[in-house]
C-alpha cells in the first residue's frame, strides 16, 4: 500500500516538476538571446540604396552566432521506476525442505507419502490419534486394547493457490492406514480381540499464507490452518477435535546455492475429544539447512538436514509404564512439559521449472517420541 502511494505521486509530480524545469529554461533562454542591431539615424532617409545596402551587408558576428546556435534542447524525461512484478519473488522450488512448512507463498500440488514406525503412545496429547477407547464409554479413541507399538502410513493430497504475491490458501487432505504391532492385552476384555488393522480419511486440514516479507532472498511468512475432526477417531484415523494451528515460517537465501529454512508454530486444540482434558497445546519448531550440490541446466539437486521438535504443554496420555505401576488402576499420565526432537535428512531433486522430489528419513533422538523412524516420499508441481 506505501509503495502503490508512493509510486502514484511519483507519477504525479514528476511531470509537474520537468513542466516547470522545462518553461525556467526557455524564460532564462529568452532573457539571454542578443538583440539585433537597431537601425541607424541615417536608414530614416528612406533611399532605395541604403535599404539595398542594409540587405546585402554581412550580419554582425553576434547575430550569426545566434542564428548557428541550435534550438535549447529539452531536458529527457527519466523513465518511471518498475514496479515490483513476480519474478522478484523467488520460485517455490527454492524451498529444499521436506518436513518444515514452505515459507515461499506460491501456487503447487504436492502428493506426500509417509510411512511411520514404533509410535508408542499414540494417544498422547490427542496429536495423533483421540484419547484411547480402551478407557470406556467416554473416550472417543480406538479399542478395546491399548496400544505400545504402531506402525502407520499417511498419504497427503495438497492444494494450494496464490491469488496475489504474498497471498496463498491451501488445502490438504490425508488418508491414513493403521497396523497395531502389540497390546497391553490386560486392557482389552476377556473374550475379545484387540482393534486390528484400520484405513480411511484422516482429519482435513484447511487455511492460508500471508508472506509479511517476499523477496528474491527472504521470507518471512504467516501460516493459518484450522484441523477439522474429519477422521473417525473410533477407528484411529483422527483426533476427535479441532484444531488451530498458528506458525510464523522463514526462508533465507545465504548464496545462490546454500539456504536456511525455519518454522515455530502452535498446534492449538479447541476442545477434546471425550469429558477428560486428554488433549493439549504442542509447541512445533525446526530449522534446516540446504545446500545445492548439483545445478545443471534442468535438474538441481539439493541434501537437506533438519532438526524439528516438539514441546507438549498439556494434555494426559495412556501410559503402558504407569498403567503396570499403579496395578492396573491408572493409566494416566500428564504429559505438559514432555520435549521430543528428531532428526530429518534427505534430498530433493528439481526438474524443470515445474517438478521436485524430495525423498527423507527421519530418527528420533528422545526418548519420549510420536515415532521412531520415519520415511517420507513427496512430489511438489508448482504453477
């Protein structure tokens, strides 16, 4: 808006200022110009000889000097500055991430696959899946059975669309698959099996980007997306609540071909899923560094490392650890303050001006974790 207010006064007194600039010179111009020589006493004779002779006489030097002189030239205009168009803004294959947001606003599809294993408490906070049904009638969560080791897959369908420079609206649908590998089988009723395998739509994610700074080398940029309770939490496909989750992402060109990228955010629920305060905020932050390797004509390709982690600050979870301690009485245990960090490295490959590939894996590096390992395959087409 300040740049638009200043570009169009710009425009408007340029021209004002070069009309006056332009009628100071021809004044200053006039009041220099020699006069011709006035006529002498003897020309008031009125002879033919006389008017003849001041015809044919040579002019005064002065006067030929100014008939030589060239017409005052006109100072040239100077041209308007350029606006600021797109091409200042980076492309989106700029960002080399996989697993920290994309801070560059920009119009893309992207297909993501993830595969996670060892997730041991799945319930945790209600940021995975609802608060476990093996609890009773007032969880939401899957059951009977409490699970200590599960294995999932998580397939990512993305949209997202820039109207202006600094302004995008995306959308992400998930659908995910569940394989319990074991059960405190002392949760689950004589009689009946534990909850086996499950797949189906997971919670859909919707919102914005709004980059408060974009420039060839930088951004700096707001993120919005509401979490909707899409997913069948009886099935562990979604958490049972919605979410807010606010983050402020940033990307910085170092040189051309060494970047940083970084991401803090809230996970912020609206309620919970059953009548326990089982869910609460997760704190998300990462940074990662990329480097371009390879730059060809038409493929670059680019390793990336990442360092991202999570600060739980309320919520409970089902605990297998404290369930055993307690002599099977209390499952429950607070987990405000819980701090899990993993451990991203990979690489993405651009083709053209449209494609890239990134593929990752992922270590824990707590003991307190949402997975052990994790691979993850993505392929970004922007437009």
């Amino acid at each position: 808006m300040f740049r638009a207010l200043c570009i169009a006064l710009f425009s408007v007194l340029l021209p004002m200022a070069l009309c006056a600039q332009v009628g100071g010179s021809r004044i200053r111009n006039d009041a220099t110009m020699p006069a011709g020589p006035s006529p002498s006493s003897d020309d008031s004779s009125g002879t033919s000889e006389s008017s003849t002779s001041s015809t044919d006489a040579p002019s005064a030097p002065g006067t030929a000097a100014q008939q030589a002189k060239s017409p005052t030239q006109q100072p040239s205009k100077p041209s308007k500055p350029k606006p600021v168009s797109d091409s200042d803004r980076p492309p989106i294959e700029g960002s080399m991430v996989g697993y920290i947001d994309n801070a560059i606003v920009g119009s893309e599809i992207r297909i993501r696959f993830d595969a996670g294993f060892g997730n041991n408490s799945p319930d945790r906070a209600e940021f995975f899946y609802a608060q476990c049904g093996c609890d009773g009638p007032g969880a939401h969560g899957p059951g009977p059975g409490l699970a200590t080791n599960l294995n999932f897959q998580q397939l990512y369908l993305r949209g997202e669309y820039a109207p202006l420079k600094r302004l995008s609206f995306l959308v992400d649908v998930p659908v995910r698959w569940l394989q319990p590998q074991s059960f405190d089988l002392k949760t689950v009723p004589s009689g009946e099996k534990p909850f086996g395998n499950q797949s189906g739509i997971s919670d859909v994610q919707a919102g914005f980007k709004f980059a408060l700074v974009a420039s060839q080398r930088q951004y700096l940029t707001f993120q919005l997306i509401a979490s909707f309770a899409t997913g069948d939490s009886t099935r562990g496909l979604g958490t049972g609540h919605y979410s807010v989750l606010p983050s402020l992402l940033y990307f910085q060109r170092v040189t051309e071909r060494f970047s940083i990228e970084a991401q803090v955010g809230d996970s912020h629920p609206t309620s919970s899923s059953g009548a326990m305060a089982f869910a609460g905020d997760v704190l998300t932050y990462g940074i990662g560094p990329s480097y371009e390797l390879y730059r060809g004509e038409n493929v670059r390709f680019a390793p990336v490392i990442e360092l991202v982690g999570w600060r739980v600050l309320g919520g409970m979870e089902n605990n297998d650890a404290a369930l055993i301690a307690s002599g099977y009485t209390n499952p429950f245990l607070n987990v405000d303050g819980i701090n899990i960090v993993n451990l991203k490295a990979g690489f993405r490959t651009t083709i053209g001006n449209h494609n890239s590939v990134y593929v990752g894996f992922g270590q824990a590096l707590t003991h307190d974790l949402w997975y052990k390992h994790i691979l993850r395959l993505e392929y970004r087409y922007t437009f």
